[in-house]
C-alpha cells in the first residue's frame, strides 16, 4: 500500500530519487536544493537505497559526472538550483546532444545579481534550449511524480533527452505538505532498468562517443534533438496515461481551471497555479468570468494544447516568474510564436511576477485582472507588464 | 600482426594495435605517440575520455574512430568528474575495474585541460579516489586552438599570445608544476613520463592499473607545430628534456620519491641543447636562456632532495 507521509518537496524528490533507483547520484550542495542530495546520503547511509553517490566539487562536476555515469549505461541522478544550474549550462548541451536521460531536481531560484535565494524560474528557463525537457510542480506530490515520469520519458527510445524537474524554492522546497509514496514494486514496473542501446561504454562493444561533427553532419544531429523533442509529446501523453492506470493521479501537459466560459484565463506554472484557483473562485464569486491554467510541461512546449486553451479566451495572460531582457517573459515569447499563424487568437499578455521570492498576492492578482479587462475592452495596455514593482525605491 | 623473428627480438613494445593509422594527429605528433602506447599497456579494456584537445581531432571525426577501444568525447575542464562519473557507473554495474582483467578508466587531457581550466575537476578526482588514471600530454601550450599559452609553457616561450615583438613579450613565468600539485592531494601513484622512454612509460601504465586508488602520469609529449621544431625531432626533444633534466622522470608512490633513469645520473646536459632545435624560444636572450637554466637545475636539486629525503 503507498505510504503517506508529511515532507518538504526536496525531501519528495529525494524519495522519487529512492524509488527510481539511480545507479549514481552525484551532487553538491546549494540553497535551496541542498536536502535533495543530503536525504539520498540519508537514505544511503540507511541501507535504504544502493546508489553511487559521488560528492563533486562543483555542479559542473556534477552534471559531468552524471554525464559520465550515463554514458557508461546506467541511470543517473542530481539536484540543483540557480547558479548551480547556469555552472552545468554548458554540459546541458552535451547530455542531450548525447542523447543521456539524465533527470535533474531544480529548486526554481532567481539568479545573481543581486544575489538572492529565493524563489524564481529564471534558472531553468534559462536553460530551455539546451534539448532538456522541462516539467514544473506544483506541489510536492507532482515533485515526486514528475520526477517518475520524467525519467520514464527521458529513457523511452522515441525520445533519449535528459529531463529537468522544477519546484519553486522555498515556497515548495521548504515547506511540508501530506505526500503520497507510491509502493517500490509498482514503480519498478512503472519504470523497469535502464538499459541502453546507444551509449554505455563498454569494452566488449567499443564506441566513441561525442566525435567532431563537421559541418556535413552536425546540423542532422541537432535535427534529432529537435525530432526527439517532438516524439516526445506524443510519448509525455502515454506516460500520463500509464501513471494514471498505475498510480491513480492524472497529469495534464496543460492543465485547466474554469476556463470553459472564461473570457480571462491566467495562465502560469509551478506552485503559483494553486493561488490562481483560489483567486478564480474569488473573482467568480464577483462574477468575473475567469479561468485558470497551469503548463506542467514547458519543453516540450504543449503547442496544440495552449493552441486549444487560446481559443477558449479573449484574454490570456501569462504570469511568469523570469525575464528575456529586451523582449519578454521566456513564456510570452514561445506563446507568440505558437499563436503568430493562428486565425483567431485572443490578446496575449505578459505578466512578470515574484521575481527573486517576491510573494505573489491577490493584490497583485487584482492588478493583473484590471489590465486583462481594460484589454478586453479594447483599451490600449502594454504587453509586458510588471507586478507589484515597488516604484518609490526605483 | 605477426613481426619478422628478428624485429621480435630487439622489440619490447606489445606488437598489438589498437590505436590505428589512420589518425589525424600532425607529423611528428608525441601526443598520438602517447596513446599508442596507451592503448598498446591497456588494449581494448580501456574506456578514454578525452575533453576538448588536438586528441579529440587525432580521434578522427565522425563517422571515423582510431580507438579500438570506448571513447568519450568531454568538454575541456571535465575530464577528472567525467572519468570519476564513468568509474562509479562500472562499479555499480559490478564491473571489475583494474587489475590484470579488469577495466581501465582513463582521462586523456592536455596541459590546458589540466594544469589549467580542468585543475578544478581534476582536484576531485584526487581527493575523492576515483579508481582510474588521468594522464595530462604535457605538449606545453594549447596547440588545439593554434600555440596559445597555458600555465605548463615554459619561461621565455614565443606562443601566438606571447609573441615577443618589439616589446619582447615572451612567456615570463615559469611551467606551472602541475605535478607537485596532484602529489598535494597524495594520490595512489603519480609519474613524469615522456615518449622518447617508452619503455618507462609502460611500465608506469602497468603499475597505475595495478594500483587501487586515483593515478596521474604527466606524460611529455613534445609538438614540433607548436615549438617550431622538425617533425624529426621528436624524439630527440623529449629525450634531451629528459637529459637536461628540464623533465625529469620520477614516480611518486606511498609517499616516496623515486628518480627514475635515464634522468641524469651525473650533471644534466646544458638546456641550450634542448633550446636550439626549437623555433619558440629563439627571441630568447642570454639572459632569458640563463633565468630558464637557472630555474631547471633548482627545480631538478629540489627534486633530488625530495627523492632523498622522501626515497
């Protein structure tokens, strides 16, 4: 019988880290994902859990040695967040151009300067074009179940792309919440070993990995990233499915609140989602026709799923806790180029919020709701808004 | 490929290949000579990993491999958490790694890769005691991206960043001692190693793979593109460095210093022999010529007192 138990979300994801089974774990320390990797020692130290932990000396290690570990054949494993995660970027790259479904735990963190150790999406967006996919929480149930399902895409044949799992820090990463622990058995039939056909650095069968590309071949490699990232959304579905059958709880690449009559729909990712249905049933008790969204899955970008979402509003707004400096929200941006070509789309808006831990309130929400209606009404708004900037100290 | 019986008899190199022609190293190349030798000591039971160095093209570009053996491509400052990654996914799929039969984990970096954007990776590797071997090719500069120079260039060096001119700007800081670095971290087995004593270097091969515990073998691997040099003289460098005493060869073990011949048993020759065959110091003046002397003969008596001491 699954187990309940009250956890932090990075204690959830060191226990989805126990029920996968990682051959090695390699790992080093940063606030706030530090208990990722100190639990997976617990559990170690414990007999609990038969894993290689290396203690790296820097996350670009980490990511390496995971590289490597991968590479070698086995499943692989590590946590990090913010400036640990912009130290891996360029080893990001090589995982998936390698084709090694590696999973990564992130506690979302803004990045410096200034520093800061609070919560924002800046450092996983910031790695979205590295052919990583990239799944957000919720709360620390989805923590523990993304991370499942991540490795079980990651390591599907149609796909072979690392996978990055984030949950908000602090707001998620240190806060205790009920979670469901499935059973041992289901998940080892959920996601059976990794064994790989393409990269496993044996001596018996030897193989180079990662050799010069000219530029007669390059190009066809990175067209089966992108063809892998495709496949991938057809088989993120099948997933679903079977973690549905398997575990009872259903996930949704997009997944919608009160957005059937809705002519405002917020959509956002990650732990804000659960505050934007409380403030929908709010605003309906006013009667404001308004609905909610939250993507799960920002790479792939679920394009036909938001295509079919924009068709259900007058308004949609994004509120998104990163900034591409000199254009938008990261989200904004790809929400563009999915309904660029579409006939009927409605007014798109961008809204940047709770950067660096900054609390997302209804306050703030009120504001993003006066902006959405002044734009329904046809009045002239900006595209890129700015919640809750405190303008007395700029 | 069987040899003819008399070849048989002066030779003591294993006739086995499995570092193939074919490769895309330039003429006269110590780097490609190392890993000949390399895979000749470990054969296919080895898994490389090479970041990004000359050795990532001597490999040969996809589709073509030189290896008989797996190899990992890596970026440039990876190689010591790369080779610690590979060595744990080994164990915990219950390979045997070293020993007579088992598998040999080994990094293949250069000087840059080493002494200086991969020091960081390479410390860990240390410190942690991943079972396997790094060997930094010490050609002494970054030769991949055209003669730049690194921490391991010596002292009056013309690179393509330190290119004398009217202001003489030549290298003025000595070669980093990488070595003495990696014996901070008193590892398993440490070694100076050069292609012109094969011999010597096959035996520290063996050793490093019957030893338990993280290796490093600096192996001097002259590069006549980057020095300016013959391609004939290869060879002749790496052993006059050797004679010179500018590289000598020692081991380090157990906490021992152990000289290894053919260091100079006696004076070492004067360095200007080492210094003439090469294009790269030939804007150095007598007084620079006499601060890199100078700075060899101190390091090689502090070398002699540490094997006296620590023997």
């Amino acid at each position: 019988m699954p187990m309940r138990k009250v956890m932090k979300c990075n204690e959830a994801a060191a226990w989805a880290a126990k029920l996968a089974k990682p051959k090695v774990v390699a790992a080093f320390p940063i606030t706030p994902s530090t208990l990722v990797p100190e639990k997976i020692s617990e559990f170690i130290a414990d007999g609990e859990m038969d894993a290689e932990f290396i203690k790296v000396e820097s996350e670009h290690s980490a990511i390496s040695a995971c590289v490597g570990a991968s590479a070698a054949g086995v499943r692989a494993f590590t946590a990090t967040a913010s400036q640990g995660l912009a130290l891996m970027h360029e080893v990001l790259f090589i995982a998936a151009g390698m084709r090694l479904p590696i999973v990564i735990a992130i506690g979302n963190r803004s990045l410096s300067a200034p520093i800061n150790i609070w919560n924002d999406w800046q450092d996983s967006i910031s790695e979205r074009d590295t052919g990583w996919m990239q799944f957000y929480a919720e709360n620390n149930q989805e923590a523990l179940d993304l991370i499942l399902i991540a490795f079980k895409v990651a390591e599907n044949e149609r796909v072979l792309l690392p996978a990055m799992v984030g949950f908000d820090a602090f707001i998620l990463t240190h806060t205790v919440e009920p979670v469901e622990i499935p059973d041992q058995e289901v998940v080892d039939e959920f996601l059976g070993e990794y064994v790989p056909k393409h990269a496993y650095l044996d001596p018996a069968k030897p193989i180079t990995q990662g050799a010069l590309g000219f530029p007669a071949h390059y190009m066809e490699v990175r067209y089966t990233v992108w063809e892998a990232m495709e496949n991938a959304r057809q088989v993120i579905e099948e997933v679903f499915d079977e973690f549905e059958k398997k575990f009872g709880r259903r996930y949704y690449m997009i997944e919608e609140y009160k957005t059937d009559d809705a002519e405002i729909i917020l959509l956002t990712m990650g732990s804000l989602a659960g505050t934007l249905k409380d403030f929908v049933d709010k605003k309906r008790e006013e009667g404001v026709k308004i609905g909610a969204a939250k993507m799960t899955v920002y790479r792939p970008f679920p394009i036909e799923e938001f295509r079919a979402l924009a068709k259900k509003a007058k308004v949609l707004a994004i509120l998104e806790k990163d900034i591409s400096f000199g254009i938008s929200g990261a989200v904004f941006a790809d929400a563009g180029r999915v309904l660029v070509n579409e006939k009927e789309k409605p007014i798109l808006l961008d809204f940047i919020i709770g950067l660096g831990g900054r609390d997302v309130t209804f306050e703030n929400l009120e504001e993003v709701v006066e902006i959405s209606k002044k734009a329904l009404v046809g009045e002239k708004v900006e595209e890129v808004n700015w919640i809750g900037l405190r303008k007395e100290i700029l | 490929m069987e040899l003819p019986a008399d070849v048989k008899k002066r030779l003591t190199l294993p006739a086995e290949e499995h570092f193939y022609a074919g490769h895309t190293a330039c003429q006269g190349c110590g780097a490609a000579l190392g890993l000949r030798y390399v895979l000749k000591v470990y054969g296919n039971k080895t898994i490389f990993t090479i970041p990004a160095c000359c050795s990532t093209i001597i490999a040969g570009p996809w589709p073509y491999s030189a290896f008989n053996a797996p190899l990992f491509h890596t970026a440039f400052e990876t190689t010591g958490a790369v080779i610690g990654g590979i060595e744990a996914a080994l164990k915990a799929k219950g390979y045997k790694v070293k020993g007579e039969d088992g598998i040999m984990v080994v990094g293949w970096a250069g000087d840059g890769g080493t002494a200086d954007i991969g020091l960081q990776a390479l410390s860990g590797f240390l410190e942690r005691g991943h079972d396997g071997l790094y060997i930094m090719y010490d050609n002494e500069a970054y030769m991949n991206t055209g003669i730049q120079r690194s921490s391991s260039t010596p002292y009056g060096a013309w690179t393509t960043n330190t290119p004398g001119g009217k202001k003489h700007f030549l290298e003025r800081k000595p070669k980093k001692k990488v070595i003495d670095i990696v014996i901070a971290h008193k590892p398993a087995y440490a070694a100076t190693a050069s292609v012109a004593y094969p011999e010597d270097f096959m035996r520290k091969l063996k050793k490093a793979k019957t030893i338990k515990g993280p290796s490093f073998i600096q192996l001097f691997a002259p590069c006549p593109t980057g020095w300016r040099a013959p391609t004939d003289k290869t060879i002749e460098l790496a052993r006059l460095a050797v004679q010179t005493a500018y590289f000598p060869l020692f081991e380090y073990e157990n906490g021992k210093y152990k000289i290894n011949m053919p260091s100079p048993s006696k004076e070492p020759k004067s360095l200007e022999d080492f210094i003439k065959l090469q294009g790269r110091f030939k804007y150095m003046t007598k007084e620079d010529i006499q601060v890199l002397q100078e700075w060899v003969l101190s390091e090689w008596e502090e070398l002699k007192k540490k094997a006296e001491i620590f023997g």
